[in-house]
C-alpha cells in the first residue's frame, strides 16, 4: 500500500507544485493520476521513488516512510515506465530489459533469460532482442519499457504517460496490452495521465488534481461519473456538457450508440 500524509512539495522558486496531499493507494490495484499539465501528477508519482522529496509530510510504503529508504535501493525495487520509453539508444532491446537486474547482481545469462520470458509477456517477438531502440516502432519501444519496468518482479509500477507519445491505434493496443497484463499480475501501479477517458479506462482509483497540486477528487470511475465532487470536477470530466451522456439511435439498421451532440461514440453489441 502506498500512503501520502498531508504531502506538500514546494520548489526553491517558490513553486507549490503538490500542497497537502492525503490519499491511500490500494494494493494490487491501479491508481491513475489525471490532470492537466502543472497540476502536480507527475511529481506526486516521482515522490514514491523518491526521484523527488517532498518539502512536508510523508509517503509510505506499506508503513514505511520512503525517506528512510536509500533512494538508488528503493529506485532499483519499483519498476518505472516513462513516455517516449526512456530506453538507451545504443544498447540492444535485451541488453536494456536487463539493466536493472543485472545491476542488482543477477547473473548475465539469468537476467538475458528473464528479458527474453518479458518479451513473451508484453507481447513482443523473441526475435527483436538483438535490435536497437531505434529500429523498432513506438508502439514495439514502448512495450520494451513495460519490460524492463518490470523485469524485477517489482510490487509497484510507475508510468508516467507511457502511451502519450503514439498514434491513437497503438495508443488503444497499450492501454488494452496493460488491462491484461494488470489482469495477471495484479501490480500496485500508478498511472498518470492527462487524458479523462484513458484515467477511467485503466483506473480502478483516479485522482483528479487541480492546479496547485491539490486533489479535487479521488474516487473509482464510476463513483465520480455518478457524483462528481465539484463544478471542476463535473467540467473535467464532461458531466456538466452532458458529454457523457449517451443514447442510442438507428443508423442503416444497426444501434449506434452517440452523446448529446449527436456524434458517434460506438455500436451496440447484441
């Protein structure tokens, strides 16, 4: 579990980019921080690993406060996914899987073992092993850093906007590709975001934040839809445009499912 105990970060320029933050993140679960940009996500995720200091209060994991941790030992224990992948240019797809064990002490031809068996579980061909970052596509890097997110077996993943950076085709295949692997592993991650419909897709927890770093809701998808906390909340979500709210008309003899502008949203399964 990971816990935040009226956090605040305030920059040596004056910046509050988090204030007093309190909020629980379940385990197993996914908890996807959204917002828009300079409302604090990013740096509330990057607190977890300590990739930032809070200037007040106090995140734990599992009861223990993260700044009694050495911050290179916690970093090497919690997997880390970023946006545009983050992998190392001149280093081949395993050889980049296998970073982090193999700074941990795993034998060379282990940690190789384990990379290839990750490349099996993001869906990725054996065969891309010997390439290089810049041969495969966006959608291919960036399940190689999925991989190597969790090639320690971490309880905890981090991404932070992993999928912003791909066209929408890959970028749906990703969040479908996480779905399943959250379905079988079960991790504690933590998801941040800038997109409402990817947030209530992968969540299980959304936070929605607010300039100023302030939390303006936190509370499962449906729970938010249903009873946005606030006008802010309502406006961001689109519940107050009636964005949201669907029907269903007869086009060419099939249901079409449209929101309240009348533009397409789906079709109707039978």
């Amino acid at each position: 579990m990971i816990e935040f105990r009226r956090v605040t970060k305030q920059f040596p320029d004056g910046t509050v980019a988090v204030e007093d933050v309190d909020i629980v993140m379940q385990p197993h679960k996914t908890t996807v921080l959204v917002g828009s940009s300079g409302s604090g996500k990013t740096t509330l995720l990057r607190m977890i690993n300590r990739m930032v200091d809070p200037t007040g209060g106090q995140v734990l994991i599992d009861g223990t406060d993260v700044a009694t941790r050495d911050p290179v030992q916690l970093r090497r224990g919690i997997g880390y996914v970023m946006q545009n992948s983050g992998l190392l240019p001149h280093r081949k797809v395993i050889d980049n899987v296998a970073t982090v064990p193999l700074l941990r002490g795993t034998s060379k031809r282990a940690a190789y073992d384990r990379a290839l068996e990750l490349l099996d579980t993001v869906g990725l061909d054996r065969s891309l092993a010997d390439r290089y970052p810049s041969q495969l596509s966006g959608g291919q890097q960036q399940r190689v850093g999925v991989a190597r997110g969790l090639a320690v077996d971490p309880n905890i993943l981090l991404m932070d906007e992993p999928f912003g950076a791909v066209d929408p085709i890959v970028r749906s295949e990703l969040q479908q590709e996480l779905l399943r692997l959250q379905g079988e592993l079960g991790k504690t991650v933590v998801f941040v975001t800038h997109d409402i419909d990817e947030a209530f897709l992968l969540g299980d927890q959304v936070v929605i934040m607010q300039q100023g770093g302030r939390i303006s809701q936190a509370a499962s998808p449906a729970e938010i839809l249903a009873h946005p906390a606030d006008a802010f909340v309502a406006d961001f979500v689109g519940a107050d445009r009636g964005k949201r709210a669907l029907h269903v008309t007869e086009v060419d003899g099939r249901s079409l499912v449209v929101d309240a502008d009348g533009r397409p949203a789906g079709v109707l399964a039978s």
